[in-house]
C-alpha cells in the first residue's frame, strides 16, 4: 500500500512540475493584444524572446525579452508587472509615474531607473547605483530598501 502511495505522489509530482513548465516564443504574437500595444507604445527595440508561465494548463504570466535587453513582465491579461533595463539604459518613462521619476531626479541626480516592480501596496524601483526604494499607489517615496 505504501509503495503505491509513493508510486502516485511521484507521478502527481511529475505531472504538476511538467505543467509548470513554460512555451517559449520567438515574437509578440503569443501576448495578449494589451501587452502588444504596450510594447510598440512604449518600446524602441523589438521582441526577441517571449516564455509563457503557465501552472496546471493555466498562463500565470509573460516574460518578455527585448533586442535591447529590456526584460518585461505581464500578467495573464497583459497589464505590465516589473520591467528591467542594464545599469547603461533606463526605464522607459510611460512605465515610470511621474512622481518617482520627479523624486529621483531630485534626490538622486545622475542616477537612473533601471528597474520597477508593481506591488500590492506600490512600487519597488531600482536605480543605477544599486539603490532600491518603495514608493506607494500614489508614487510618494516610503523608504529606501535594504
């Protein structure tokens, strides 16, 4: 009885990890339309890479890769979540509300943002010196984060 327990966990755990796998793809025909239309507003450089998570048949969300090596993610509806830039480019500003942006160029001049990430409660940023702070809903800054 135990054996086949073991033998029916060890294939539920095969089967769960294989579902969670993701699809890549080499264009932007595989986002939804929202995720598209954010890409060609906002983005100079083209799509390279785009993997599809998905967990048990379901899409959780999107990673996509750009030529410039922007990284993006969307969630399962195409509304963007986190971008990423290297330390030499930044954040495209349709990403960015403006009270971060004006609060970073007060307070940090020569730096940039090269990466933002929705959360529950606001924004984790980045900028090019390593620094990371909180923002809230409304982009007023709450804390630098250790």
């Amino acid at each position: 009885m135990k054996r086949i327990l073991l033998i029916l966990a060890a294939a539920a755990g095969l089967s769960l990890a294989a579902s969670a796998r993701g699809n890549y793809a080499h264009d932007a025909s595989v986002l939804p339309e929202a995720a598209r239309t954010v890409i060609a507003n906002n983005c100079k450089a083209k799509v390279s890479l785009v993997k599809v998570e998905k967990t048990m048949g379901r899409i959780d969300e999107y990673e996509v890769i750009l030529t410039d090596g922007t990284e993006i993610t969307f969630d399962r509806n195409g509304n963007w979540e986190s971008v990423e830039t290297s330390r030499s480019k930044q954040v495209p500003d349709a990403f960015l509300p403006k009270s971060i942006k004006t609060y970073v160029a007060r307070n940090h001049k020569g730096t940039k943002i090269v990466g933002i990430e929705k959360e529950r409660n606001g924004y984790e940023v980045e900028l090019s010196n390593g620094i990371d702070m909180k923002f809230d809903k409304n982009g007023e800054f709450l804390h630098y984060d250790k």
